[in-house]
C-alpha cells in the first residue's frame, strides 16, 4: 500500500518539490525572528543590560508562538486539501 498524504505523489515517491514548498516559508520565519532577536541580544552582550537580554527572550518566544500558529494553521489547510 503507497503512502497517501500531501508530500507524497502518486507512485507512493516523496514529492521533494511540495516539501520545499512548506518548508522555505517556515525557515523564513525562523530567520526572520532569529534576527531580531539577535539585535537585543548583541546589545545584552555589548552592555551587559539585563533588559535586553529579556527582550532577545521575549522576541524568540514570540516568534516561537507564531511559527507554532502557522505550521498548525497549514497542517489544518493540508488535512482539508
């Protein structure tokens, strides 16, 4: 029996071009989160400043919270599919 789900194409083969597909907007928000909080967190490093270092941890939280969100929306929108 060949496996059926979104990633997989008709002969049962890992459809790699859907994958990349879901895959590139996930890591744009992993970056993009990453990079703000790598501000605060330099300047923590820089100024020794607790409050930024709480900001740096707030920001990843946040992102964190929001790519949860998306990859539990999408899976939603692909089960539908």
């Amino acid at each position: 029996m060949s496996p059926s789900g979104p990633f997989f194409d008709d002969s049962g083969a890992l459809n790699v071009g859907r994958l990349n597909a879901e895959l590139v907007p996930i890591a744009k928000l992993v970056a993009v989160f990453g990079a703000i909080a790598a501000v605060p967190f330099l300047l923590a490093v820089a100024s020794g400043a607790l409050v930024f270092t709480l900001l740096s941890q707030f920001v990843l939280a946040v992102g964190s919270a929001v790519v949860l969100i998306h990859v539990v929306a999408r899976g939603i929108e692909l089960a539908d599919e």
